[in-house]
C-alpha cells in the first residue's frame, strides 16, 4: 500500500530523473539559446522536487 509519504518519495525521485534528463539535453543536444532554455527547465525540476521530499512526513 503506497501512504502520502511513499507518493511524495516517488514523485521526488521522478522529479530528479526529468530534470536531470532535461539539463543533459541542454548541456548536450542544443548549442543554442534553447540549451540555456532547457536547462533553466531542469533546476526548476530540482526545486519542485525538494519541496517535494521537504513535504514528506508534514503531509
């Protein structure tokens, strides 16, 4: 059974795999002005997702 705490885990971890995702396709796929776009993206997925495990337990 999964209770708050364990969605809040999953979700936090899923956070981190998209932003990580994200700040390697800016690094590495675009050259450009979207590079810095996506990578922006990206820190603003690791912010989300430490809100996130700041929840767990408080919910």
């Amino acid at each position: 059974m999964m209770n708050k705490n364990t969605v809040l885990g999953w979700a936090t971890f899923i956070m981190i795999v998209v932003g990580v995702a994200l700040i390697a396709m800016g690094a590495f796929r675009y050259d450009d002005v979207a590079g810095w776009g996506f990578a922006s993206v990206g820190i603003g997925f690791f912010a989300i997702a430490w809100v996130f495990n700041a929840l767990k337990g408080r919910v």
